[in-house]
C-alpha cells in the first residue's frame, strides 16, 4: 500500500514497475450483467479504464429488419430489463405516429401510470444495487420489498414481472380495474412513508456521502460530447427529460418537477433519483384522479403498412433518451430499426470520468449511472 | 422557432449547407441535411459550436452505397436534426469521435455491422462483435432485400403508393 501514492499522470513516458492490467468482470458483481472494464492500473489508481462490451450482444436491429413489425414487440421488452414499459411506448408509440393511429385517453393514462411504477422499481433496484456495490447490503433488502411490491401490481395487468409485453399499437392490451387503482394508492401512501427510511438509512449515511461526494462529476460539457441523458445529465444541473421537452404521450397533462443536482458527483445522482421518485408519484396520483372511462385499445386494421422514409420516436427511458430510429420501404417489415439507448452513451464517458480516480471510486461512479447491460448489448 | 434554432439555421446556411425542413409531428425530427463526407467535420464542429449534443451514429444499407445517419438534439430547446452522409468508394467516411467523443462508440459498432472505414479513428478495434468475427457485417443487406437510396426515402402522404385498404380490423 505505500506505493499507493505515484506519480498519477497518465502516459508517462518511463517505465513504470507498478502499472499491471486487472479485469473488472465480466463476472464481476458491480458490473451488472456482462460488462468487462479492462483497467490499466498503477497501484490502486485507475489510470486507463476501457469497457468491453458485446458479451451478451442479441443483434435486436437485425431481428428488427427480418419480422413483421408487430413481432417485435416482446424484444423491446427484453433490452432494459429493469424499465421495460418505457421501450413498449417508443416503439408503439412510432408506429402510431406513422400510420396515424389515434390512442383512447384512458389508454395513454394506463401507460403513463404503468411507464412510472416502472421507472419507481427501476430506481428501488438502482438505489439497492448502487448501495450494495459499494459494500452497504441492508438497503437492497428494503427497497426490493418496496419494488416487490409494485411488481406485484404490474404483475396482475401485464402478465409478466420484468419484460413486460404490454403496449399494442392503439392501446394496451388489457384494462386496469379497481383492483388495479386501490392497490396503486396504497402502494404510493406506502412509498411516501419510505422515504423517511430510506434518508435515514442512506442519504444522510455519512459512508455513503464520502463515498459518492465530488466524485464523477461529469460537467456539462463533458455530457454533450458524449451524448448523456437522463438523471446522469440532471444530476450535473440540466434538466432535460424527454418528458418535457419533447413531450409525448399525455405528460403534458401533469404537473410534475424535473429534478436535478448541483455538482454533477455520484451523490446528485442519487438525489435526483430519488426524487424523481417521488415526481413518478405525483404523476401517477394526477393520473389516478383524472383516469377517463372508455375503451383500452383503438380499432387498428390487422395488416398495418409502413408509409415509405424514416421517423424517430424518443422517450424517457428510466435510464435516459431512448430513441427508435426507423427506415421503412413500405410493406410490413421495417428496412433499418436503430435503437439509441441511453446506457450506451452514459457509459461512454467512463474512461474520461473515471481516469486517474481510486478503483474504489470507480466502482461508485460506475455504480452511480445505472447502467443495464442487456441495454447497451442490445 | 426558438432563438437558438434560428441560430443554428442561419450558421448552417452560411457555410450553405442546405436543411430540409420536415414535418415534427409526422416524422418526430425538424430539419434533414444530406451532406458530403468532406464537409462532415466541419458541419460536426458547428453542431458543437451550436450546443446541440449527438444523439446517436447509425449504418443504412441502400444501393449504391451505404449511408451513415447522424442524429443531432438540444439539451434546451425542441430541435432535432438528421444528417445523411453517403461513404466513399472505399467504405470510408472521415471521424468526428475528436469532436463529439460519445460518436467512438458508435464509429466502432457501425465498422462491426457494415465494415465502414471511420478516417482517423483513433482506435477502431471491434467493440461488439468477438475479434474472429471482425469481418461479418452483420447488418449488411444481400443482393435480394437491398432497395435503392430513394426508396427508403420519405415520401408525403398524398405520394404513398396505393394499398389495398381492407376493412380488416379485429
């Protein structure tokens, strides 16, 4: 340990005893499904951290380009795993565009309820997750009790707990009922009484802030020449959400906050996280209360065609911009389906943000971007 | 049209680089640029300059040759923009990962799926596929399904080719 303190500019030009190469995964725990971080070392330092990626790569662009656009549908699902809702709407939400589809109000307010509890459990898992990267392990055990309990509520409309196939070009495929509506109440009243816990076991830990304060600040410079979005982006002070600015879907309708940090470090990450939890709560309690009657889903012909050129759909993913990219020739089957995810650019930036840090920081700003592997590799 | 936008427009076409206005609503972009690969760079620069941040780089297999599409946003305003760029008789088309550092990535998975040349790349190793699959071009279309530049182009409503509309719903 007492070389720990070396000369810590990259690229010198001597050669230097201590450098080594340590691979972080792809079995690695904090790196979340199958990433490999290949660190060029100097004692404990990182000096040069370069991500692999492709590990459990399924080429979804090239299934995209050999089906009929419909039957795509469940592998939208199966790229965030951890908010899957939010890739059902952009890709719905796509095809509604094009083919001028209009969406009964009830079912664009089920899917903004739905998107929310998705993106709430999203960041119960992050919160837990992060917190037990950096070596805290009683957290996880209380948000994934709050997050089982919204699974369960998912569970009962969309049939699944975790790649949820839910949206249809029109609608959803199946109406929430009272039970639905009871349950969701009692589960935001629950939340509510959470946070209490939640700050008393993590935001005001003074671990937890040494561990996360000033480190990965990523300016916001640094996050348009990368391309970073969502509350990586709003932790440094930017409040750009899809949601809002671009909005889609029946956003507008809500009065919610964008929340964001001061310092751009892994603590305003959190912050802003769990903030935007409580937000996903007011939405979903302003969509409760004005939920409209009518029908679920639209009449939409069996056999839609795909009008010729390109289009893009963006959305707030729970990570981030997710943007659907389509290049259709006509007839039922898309030409070209780019998907832009927002893991993928957030996690670009790593060996700028995370040169020259402690390979312990690494792992809490690494950590503190809620990355979802089979995202990236999608 | 916000400031900024306006901004951006009248910088663009003073270097007379020609923007298509599109229809948000319908296509869910504002402008679309076709450009030369020499003139990349530079338009690359002023989306920086301009503070638009790259939203992704994509691969487009058309005939006669392949087309890179970039898709530019803004943090603070509603502003979207496509740019297609045609590659070289060599496959290759130049960088701008020196500008917008987020496009390394997307320069490198692009090169995996087609076999695009990126000039100046510092560093275009494989970044998704396996280093014995360097040469499978996954994303490559066979001489079958490929369609020309202009027919994956869009085209008005009014424009679309006919189809037979069947009262066929459920």
């Amino acid at each position: 340990m007492e070389t720990a303190q070396q000369n810590l500019e990259p690229a010198t030009d001597i050669p230097h005893d201590n450098r080594y190469y340590l691979n972080m995964g792809p079995q690695h725990p904090s790196t979340h499904g199958v990433l490999r971080v290949l660190l060029e070392m100097d004692g404990e330092y990182v000096i040069d951290p370069q991500p692999v990626l492709g590990y459990g790569h399924r080429m979804q662009e090239k299934m995209a380009e050999h089906k009929n656009w419909m039957a795509f549908m469940p592998n939208t699902g199966r790229m965030d795993y951890a908010a899957a809702l939010p890739y059902n709407h952009g890709y719905v939400a796509l095809f509604e565009r094009i083919c001028g589809i209009e969406v009964p109000a009830r079912a664009e307010y089920i899917r903004v309820i739905t998107s929310e509890l998705n993106r709430i459990v999203s960041h119960h898992l992050w919160i837990g997750a992060m917190l037990l990267d950096m070596g805290a392990f009683t957290p996880i055990l209380y948000t994934f009790d709050d997050r089982e309990q919204v699974l369960d509520i998912l569970e009962d409309v969309t049939g699944s707990r975790l790649t949820y196939c839910y949206f249809r070009v029109g609608g959803v495929c199946k109406d929430i009922d009272d039970n639905f509506v009871e349950k969701t109440r009692a589960f935001i009243k629950r939340q509510r009484e959470r946070f209490d816990v939640y700050n008393k076991l993590v935001t005001g830990n003074i671990i937890f802030i040494k561990r996360t304060e000033g480190v990965g600040v990523i300016s916001l410079d640094m996050a348009r020449r990368y391309g970073v979005t969502g509350p990586v982006l709003r932790g440094s002070g930017i409040a750009y959400d899809v949601r809002k600015n671009e909005p889609y879907s029946v956003y507008p309708k809500f009065d919610f906050d964008i929340p964001t940090g001061q310092n751009g470090d892994s603590y305003d990450r959190y912050l802003v996280r769990l903030e935007e939890i409580e937000q996903s709560l007011r939405i979903i309690e302003q969509a409760l209360d004005q939920l409209p009657d009518g029908p679920f889903l639209a009449k939409v012909p069996k056999k839609l065609k795909m009008p010729t050129g390109d289009s893009s759909f963006a959305v707030e993913a729970a990570r981030g911009e997710l943007t659907y990219y389509l290049v259709s020739g006509g007839g039922d089957i898309p030409y070209r389906l780019k998907i832009r995810v927002p893991s993928y650019s957030n996690l670009s930036v790593l060996p700028e943000l995370c040169q020259g840090m402690l390979l312990s920081d690494l792992v809490a700003a690494m950590g503190s971007m809620d990355l979802v592997i089979p995202e990236i590799d999608r | 049209m916000h400031p900024a936008t306006e901004k951006l427009v009248t910088a663009l076409s003073e270097q007379s680089i020609v923007l298509n206005e599109c229809d948000y609503a319908e296509r869910g972009y504002h402008f679309e640029i076709d450009l030369d690969a020499g003139r990349l760079r530079e338009f690359a620069q002023c989306m920086l300059e301009q503070e638009m941040y790259l939203v992704f780089v994509g691969g487009l297999h058309v005939d006669p040759a392949i087309e890179i599409i970039y898709q530019f946003a803004s943090y603070d305003r509603l502003c979207r923009l496509v740019l297609r760029v045609v590659v070289d008789s060599n496959n290759a088309i130049p960088t701008i990962s020196d500008i917008f550092q987020g496009a390394d990535w997307h320069e490198r998975e692009t090169r995996d799926f087609y076999g695009v040349i990126f000039i100046d790349h510092p560093n275009l190793v494989p970044l998704i596929l396996a280093e014995e699959d360097v040469d499978l071009k996954p994303l490559l279309k066979n001489s079958d399904n490929i369609k020309e530049s202009a027919a994956v182009r869009w085209v008005t409503v009014e424009e679309q080719p006919e189809t037979d509309e069947k009262a066929d719903t459920d």
